[in-house]
C-alpha cells in the first residue's frame, strides 16, 4: 500500500509503500521520524515524494523555492534532521537518494540546510555525529540570539573541561 492516502496516486511509480516505511516516535522524545524497514545502499534512489505546494513554511515543509513549499505529512516532511545525513533530497526531481549505505529499522536523516533557504525555527542539534554543528539554521539565515547563547555555552563547557 502506498504510504499516502491520497488514491489518486498509483503504485508503481517509485512512490513510497507503507511494506517499506513508516513514521515512528522517535526515542528521547525527539518527534516522530520516519524509519526504513528494508534498508538501502549508498547511491539507491530511495523513493519519489509528493505533496501540496503552500505559500508558507511549516515544521514539515521542504523548500521548492523562496516562495513555495511542498507539505508532505507521510514522507519526507518527517524526516529528522543530522548534519552527516544518510539522505539527500532532490527538490528538482522530488527524489530522495541515499547518500550511505543504511540499515533497515534506520530513521532516514537529511541537512534541513541542505534545502532550507530559512528554518520555521532554530534549533539546537544533538545529532552526535563528528560534524554537528549543534545549531541548525537555514542556509541563507544567522545563528539567531537563542543560538549565539547556547553554542557560547558549549565553548564555555569545553573550555572548562
Ligand atoms: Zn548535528
């Protein structure tokens, strides 16, 4: 079955299946993710995306361009953000491709600065990977005052170390 409702959809276009995805709560309250249930190798065009356009951003939009955001509340619109992602999205072709080799049961993860001109809000990373940049901004934003106070905080922490 397709992962969207939508029935006008049909399979066969490489759109995702629920026998292959699924949206999941993540552990430690971090939001929900979406999860690979059959894993994929590196290089793998993953699945196709769809979705409304809207004139706005939301926590779940992923940029077309300034103006226009495509919402997708089955897909990629759940995908967790790390700054060493496993996938990368195609917002040209509304692909996803795999960017590592991943393991099934794995939340598909992306650099939201990677599509992002802006972020519907800042946040704080605890992605855990050797690149974090433990503060997540859009590509063409500043690190906002609530940034510039925690990444200061972390200096302070590892100079006291
Ligand atoms: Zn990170």
């Amino acid at each position: 079955m397709l992962i969207y409702p939508d029935v006008a959809l049909e399979e066969g276009y490489d759109f995702p299946l629920s026998s292959q995805f699924q949206v999941a709560e993540r552990e430690n309250g971090k939001g929900k993710a979406v999860y690979t249930l059959t894993g994929h190798a590196r290089g793998e065009m993953i699945a196709r995306f769809t979705g409304p356009v809207v004139p706005y951003r939301t926590q779940h939009t992923l940029q077309l361009n300034p103006n226009l955001h495509v919402l997708d509340l089955y897909f990629v619109g759940y995908f967790a953000h790390s700054c060493t992602p496993n996938v990368f999205v195609d917002m040209q072709e509304f692909e996803v491709w795999a960017l590592q080799d991943i393991d099934p049961d794995t939340a598909l993860t992306m650099d939201y600065a990677s599509t992002e001109d802006e972020l519907y809000r800042q946040f704080r990373c605890l992605c855990g990977t050797p690149g974090c940049r433990h503060w997540i901004t859009g590509r063409k934003e500043r690190v906002n005052g609530e940034g510039l106070y925690y990444l200061n905080s972390l200096k302070r922490e590892s100079n006291a170390q």
